[in-house]
C-alpha cells in the first residue's frame, strides 16, 4: 500500500438514479424507506457501505465485514473470529511488526495491525472486541445517517407470487405484496476528515478505491446486482475540496437540484429526459476562497458540459487566466486510477478511457 496519507478535509456528494425497484428496504418489513411528510425515499449509511464492501469483496481487497460469510466457530463472536482468521492471513508481517515494536518499547496491538490491513477499517473504521486488545476506530470517511432522494415519488404497490408452497398441505405458491419505487435521484452526501484518516492509514488510494466502489458498486456490480437492486445507475459524483481542514460550507447537501421539463410534477419523472440538473449553486461556491477545488466525476457528456465552466478568451489576458476567472480552474475530473502492490495494479479506471 503505498503511503500517501490523506491530508485534505472534503465532502462527497454521489447521485445515482433508480427505476421501478426498491433502493433501500427496511430490514423488518422489506419495505422502502420513507418519509411520508416530505415524500422522499431515504438511503442509509449502512446500505451505501455495503455497496462499497461488496465491491471490493468481489475484487478481492481485504476487508474486515463482509456481508454473509462467517469465520466464527463454537461461541466464537463474529468480531473475534474475523480478527482470528486475519491474524493467520497476516502472521508473519504481524509477527515482524511486533518485534519491531517491542525493539522501540512501544505497545503493539495485533487486533489493530491486522484490522488496518482491511481497506474497509481504514476507510469507515471499525470494532474489535477481542479481551485485552479491544479496539475502537472511527472512520474518516461518514455518510449521512439518511440520504433523502433529491425528488419526491410516490410508492407503487407491487405483487409478487411464489411457485414453491410454503408447506405440503398448500395447493400454490404465496401472493406477497411489496412496495417499489417508479425512480428516484438519490443524492449521497459523505465527509472526509484527515486527522481521523491519520489514525487509521487511510490513503489516496484508498479514496480512489472508495470513490471507484462507490460508482461500479451502486450500478451493477457486488450485491448492487440484484433482483431488488437492479435498475440502478450512478450519474455524478462529486468531491468538493477545501483549502484548509478547519473552514466549512453549510448546506453542501443542498447545492444540487432538479429543474423538472414540461411542468411535470417530481412524482411524474421517469428518466434524465423528464428534468435537468440546476448546478448553479455548486459552480457559484467554487469562487469561495474556502474551496480548493471541486472534482467530479461522470460518463454522461450533457453533465461534463453543464457542470465544468469553460475558460473562455475573454477569462485570459497576455495568455494568463485574469485574476477574477481563476475560480474555473478549481474543477479537476477524479481518476479512479490505483497504485496498489496488487497483480493488478496497473488497472486503470482513469476518466479518459
């Protein structure tokens, strides 16, 4: 892993579109998440997580949680055996590493060593809970508890019928009755915090690997590959930089909004055709000296064009950008490129390609 450590405070900002499923159920009732009075679906934190990890499952990077496998046995907690099987995966660095610690007289955690191996810990923290080496990480990066969709939608009844009979007495299959939504635009709204990812190593790679998992997870791949999941496709995905770690903009989560087409309601969208984004907001808070850049990412070529401002000549003077037009430059595309001592670390997820 190569060491270059965060060291600049951000926000994230990731839409993705959703068409007739259900993008967050609750876990009780399957249902989506809902807030009757303002109409908006609601996306957790934990199910954006999940999209993150199961990517990076699925391309073998070392996680901590991951959904659906379990390394305990006997009474073992699931905490303690995963922290087990890493101490097996890891033995020998970890071995190495306590020698050198002792050598230096310091304390040496080998439930924190090997957790820091999982890019997972390093990007959202993590819990140990093993006796006499108990650990308690706080993650740098942190999604909104609940993410409301940046429209209103009206749930639609759905029914489902099974062809297996639940027991032998019964003749057919089940009828069961769910909720879907006909489309969203969710907007994601995430924090960066580079003195936490100091305590947990986190790196610029990591938040390439974070910000790729984010795109390819949301729309198709990992557990977004799913019967209830399907039908989902990332659009943008924004990084606003600030210039030092102790200045804030209020509102990020309210930057971005939905001019709809036609005089349609937001219950009637159905696709990207039926509204356009209103970036104006988001590209006014670049001129603010409390912003380093603004860096985004999407594949769609109508957004590239409303979002980035161009740098006309009449923004330059003796070949140099006028002081007053320095602000557009702020815009810089995210690669998603990696530079992991993996098989495959010369992949590259670069935005040219």
């Amino acid at each position: 892993m190569a060491n270059n450590t965060i060291n600049h405070k951000s926000e994230i900002l990731f839409l993705y579109d959703t068409t007739y499923n259900i993008p967050n159920g609750d876990p009780f009732t399957g249902e989506q998440r809902y807030d009757e009075e303002t109409k908006k679906i609601l996306i957790s934190d934990v199910r954006i997580k999940r999209y993150v990890r199961d990517f990076l499952d699925d391309k073998e990077e070392d996680i901590y949680v991951i959904g659906g496998k379990s390394f305990a046995e006997g009474d073992e907690s699931g905490s303690a055996a995963r922290i087990r099987s890493l101490h097996e995966k890891f033995k020998k660095e970890m071995e190495e590493a306590e020698k050198a610690a002792k050598e230096k007289k310091e304390k040496f955690s080998k439930a924190l060593f090997v957790m820091k191996k999982c890019v997972d810990v390093r990007l959202f923290g993590g819990i140990a809970t093993g006796k006499g080496d108990a650990v308690n990480l706080t993650g740098p990066v942190q999604f909104a508890l609940l993410n409301p969709s940046l429209n209103q939608t009206n749930l639609r009844m759905h029914q489902n019928t099974s062809v297996f009979v639940s027991k032998s007495s019964n003749e057919q299959g089940a009828i069961a009755t769910t909720t879907v939504v006909p489309y969203s635009v969710v907007q994601i709204h995430g924090w960066l915090n580079p003195k936490v990812a100091a305590e947990t190593g986190m790196t610029e790679d990591d938040l390439k690997q974070l910000f790729k998992s984010l795109w390819y997870g949301t729309s198709g791949d990992g557990s977004s590959h799913s019967r209830t999941k399907s039908g989902q496709n990332s659009i943008l995905l924004i990084e606003i930089v600030y210039t030092e770690t102790n200045k804030k903009v209020y509102g990020v989560d309210q930057l971005i909004k939905l001019n709809n087409k036609d005089n349609k309601k937001d219950e009637q969208l159905r696709s990207l055709d039926d509204f356009e984004f209103d970036f104006s907001k988001l590209i006014e808070l670049a001129k603010s000296d409390r912003i380093s850049k603004i860096k985004y990412y999407t594949e769609l070529g109508n957004i590239k064009e409303k979002l980035v401002p161009k740098i006309e000549e009449t923004d330059k003077e003796n070949g140099e950008i006028k002081e007053d037009s320095t602000w557009k430059e702020k815009f810089e595309e995210i690669q998603f490129s990696v530079t992991q001592n993996k098989p495959d670390s010369n992949e590259s997820f670069s935005t040219n390609d």
